[in-house]
C-alpha cells in the first residue's frame, strides 16, 4: 500500500531542507559572517573576544581621551610596535578594507556606524 522508497526519500530531503541553516553555517545558525583579517599582523589591539564585543566602546573612549584630553597614545604594543588611538592610523592600517571586514560584519548585523560621515574610510 504505502511505498516506503518513496518516504523515505521524501523524509531525507526534507531533514536536509529543514536543517540546511545549521550544517550549511558548520553547525552554527548564528555564526558570523567571514571577514577579511589582517595578512600580516596576528593580534588585534585587544583579545580578539573582547574585540568582538566591544570595539564600539573603545573607539568611543579612545575618541572622548582624544578630543578631551588630547591624549593620543595607547599603551599597548603590538609585535613590538605603538600604536595610537586612531580610527584611521590604527584600525584601518591593519583593517585596510573597510568593505571586507567592517562593513561586512556591520551589514549582517543590520548596523550602519555614522563615522565614516567624517572619518575618511580607506581607499580601495
Ligand atoms: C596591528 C594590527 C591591528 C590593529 C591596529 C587593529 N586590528 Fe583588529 N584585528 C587584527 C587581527 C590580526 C585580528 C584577528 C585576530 C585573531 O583572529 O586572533 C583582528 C580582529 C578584530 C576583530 C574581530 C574580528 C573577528 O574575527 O570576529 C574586530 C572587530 C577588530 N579587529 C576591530 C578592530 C578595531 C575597531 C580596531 C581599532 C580600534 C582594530 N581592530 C585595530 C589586527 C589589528
Ligand atoms: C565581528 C563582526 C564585526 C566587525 C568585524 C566589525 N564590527 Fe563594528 N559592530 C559589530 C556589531 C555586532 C555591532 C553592533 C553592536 C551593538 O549594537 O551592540 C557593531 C557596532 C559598531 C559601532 C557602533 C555603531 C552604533 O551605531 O552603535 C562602531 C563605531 C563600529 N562597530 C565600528 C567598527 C569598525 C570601525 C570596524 C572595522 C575596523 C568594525 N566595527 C568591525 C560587529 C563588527
Ligand atoms: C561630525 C563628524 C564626525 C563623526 C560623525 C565622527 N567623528 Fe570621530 N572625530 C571627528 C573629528 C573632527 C575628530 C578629531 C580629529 C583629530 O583631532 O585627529 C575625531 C576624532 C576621533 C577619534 C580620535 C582620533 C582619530 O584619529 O581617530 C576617534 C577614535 C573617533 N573620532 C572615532 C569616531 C567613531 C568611532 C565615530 C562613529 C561612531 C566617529 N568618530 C564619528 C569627527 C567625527
């Protein structure tokens, strides 16, 4: 009566049509998506973790130490060189595509940061 082929194949294409977010993304639904990273430096200014989580507010507290106290220097060396607290001078010397890896993040994440109203955004 009933033409269990037939079933189960109907049964596996619909597991594989009803999981695809999960295996297609490796397992994670959410995962983020692929960013350009540096070629040739390793670390970001901070744990990448934390990068993650909270690079708004850095930027945010290194603009107020700038514009407040003029304090341009960050006291955390990368590989043995120094970096200051700059959008431009520092982020994007390491982070030369704003496209391939802000904005690609940034898309996904439906967010639109209005600092490049200002800041000048590599050329690419
Ligand atoms: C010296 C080069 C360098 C500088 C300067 C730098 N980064 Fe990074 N950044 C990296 C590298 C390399 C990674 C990847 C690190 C890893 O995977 O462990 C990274 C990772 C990140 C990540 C996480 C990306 C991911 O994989 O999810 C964010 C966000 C980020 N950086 C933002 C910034 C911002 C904002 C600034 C300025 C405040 C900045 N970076 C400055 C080199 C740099
Ligand atoms: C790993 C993903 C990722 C990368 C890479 C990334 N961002 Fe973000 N960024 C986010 C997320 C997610 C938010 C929103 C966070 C929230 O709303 O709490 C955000 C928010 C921001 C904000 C605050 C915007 C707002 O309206 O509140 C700024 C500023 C910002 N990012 C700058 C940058 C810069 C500059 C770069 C490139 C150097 C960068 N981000 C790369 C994920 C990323
Ligand atoms: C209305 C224009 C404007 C907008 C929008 C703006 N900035 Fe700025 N920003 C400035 C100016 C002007 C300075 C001072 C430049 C200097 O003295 O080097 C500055 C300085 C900074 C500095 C320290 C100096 C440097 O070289 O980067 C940081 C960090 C910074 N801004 C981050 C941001 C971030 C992050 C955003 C978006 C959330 C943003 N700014 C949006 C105008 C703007």
């Amino acid at each position: 009566m009933y033409d269990s082929g037939k079933i189960i194949t109907g049964l596996i294409i619909f597991v594989l049509f009803v999981t695809f977010p999960i295996w297609y993304n490796h397992g994670d639904a959410g995962a983020v998506p692929k960013v350009e990273l540096p070629k040739d430096s390793k670390e970001c200014v901070l744990p990448v973790e934390q990068m993650r989580t909270e690079h708004m507010q850095l930027l945010n507290d290194w603009r107020d130490k700038v514009l407040r106290t003029g304090d341009r220097s960050f006291d955390v060396k990368i590989a043995g060189k120094e970096y200051q607290k700059s959008l431009m001078n520092t982020c994007m010397q390491c982070h030369s595509s704003k496209k391939k890896f802000c904005d690609q993040c940034h898309t996904y994440a439906s967010v639109t940061p209005y600092c490049w109203d200002c800041h000048l955004a590599p050329v690419e």
